[in-house]
C-alpha cells in the first residue's frame, strides 16, 4: 500500500489500486478525525459516511500520475492511457 495525503485536509492513508476501477483504502485513526467529509457526514442524523470524494479523486489522480501502481497492469503488462480516462 502506498500513503496518500487527501488534498483538501491533509489526511493520510494508505491506498492500493488493484485495477483502474478497485481501490482500497486504510484508513488511520488521525486520518478519519482529520478527514473534512468524514465530519460534515456525521453532523446529519442517520448519516452515514461512504467515503471522501476528494481524497477517491486524490488517489485516482496520484494513479495517472504514476505514484500509486496499478496492480492490473503489472499481471498484463499493458499501461493504460491516463488521458484516456478523463
């Protein structure tokens, strides 16, 4: 797993990209407390928090820029164009 720093707040976790479409996340405890998304989330009633939109486009844009690898290519051999994903 790779660190990750989300662009917005700063929280760090750690990230694998298994293919362009799966990603995993670990979150730390000082990451979910620093995590902006994660507080509005819980300020609702029956909130519940899926994930951070910022940090999911932190992590897909680390991806195309080459710093998280992405393990589908590694088995195939092949590398996707980033540009190709918008």
């Amino acid at each position: 797993m790779t660190s990750v720093d989300c662009t917005l707040c700063g929280a760090r976790v750690e990230a694998r990209k298994s293919s362009w479409e799966q990603t995993s996340v670990q979150w730390h405890a000082d990451a979910l407390a620093a995590c902006a998304e994660r507080r509005v989330a819980a300020t609702g009633a029956g909130a519940v928090f899926t994930g951070c939109r910022t940090l999911k486009r932190t992590i897909g844009e680390a991806a195309v820029q080459g710093r998280i690898r992405v393990r589908s290519e590694e088995a195939d051999g092949t590398r996707e164009d980033p540009a190709a994903r918008g």
